[in-house]
C-alpha cells in the first residue's frame, strides 16, 4: 500500500492507461485521482483490494518493460498558437 501513497507512481499509472494500454475504467480512474488528491493534504490513501491488485500488476509491468511516463511542453507554432509537444 506504500507504494500507492506516491503520487509519481499514480501518475505514471494514469499515463500507461492512457498511452499504453486501457486497463482502467473511468470509476477506477476516479478513484485514482480522488486519492492523489488525499495525498496532496496530508491523508492516507484508500483503494479497494481489487483496484490494489490490478495496480500492482500493472506497475510490474511498467517496471519489466522500463516504460518511462512522456513529458510534455508548450510551443508556439509558426500561427502563433500554443501546442502541446510530446517527448518520449
């Protein structure tokens, strides 16, 4: 449960769903976020054990295969406009 009290390991789970590959449904993102945001003031996390589990397996993952979370930034285009870049 330790290693869900970090936010940068939530984080790089939110992003392997969403760059990777889907395994999370939107009540299991929620659920995510909603305890980021308990961790941020000061409160300890509270996942249900299913949610725990299918979260340990996927940091196994992440962690067998070295994926590393894409930065993102802001540019300006030859318009003028902000565009988000991504750097894997």
């Amino acid at each position: 449960m330790k290693l869900l009290a970090n936010i940068e390991i939530l984080r790089d789970l939110l992003s392997y769903d969403t760059e990777e590959k889907k395994f999370l449904n939107l009540s299991e993102r929620c659920e995510i976020h909603r305890n980021i945001g308990k961790i941020t003031r000061c409160q300890p996390p509270s996942f249900p054990l299913s949610l725990q589990e299918k979260l340990f397996t996927k940091l196994l993952e992440i962690r067998r295969t070295e994926w590393k979370r894409p930065t993102m930034h802001w540019e300006e285009n030859h318009f003028g406009q902000k565009v988000k870049i991504k750097i894997n």
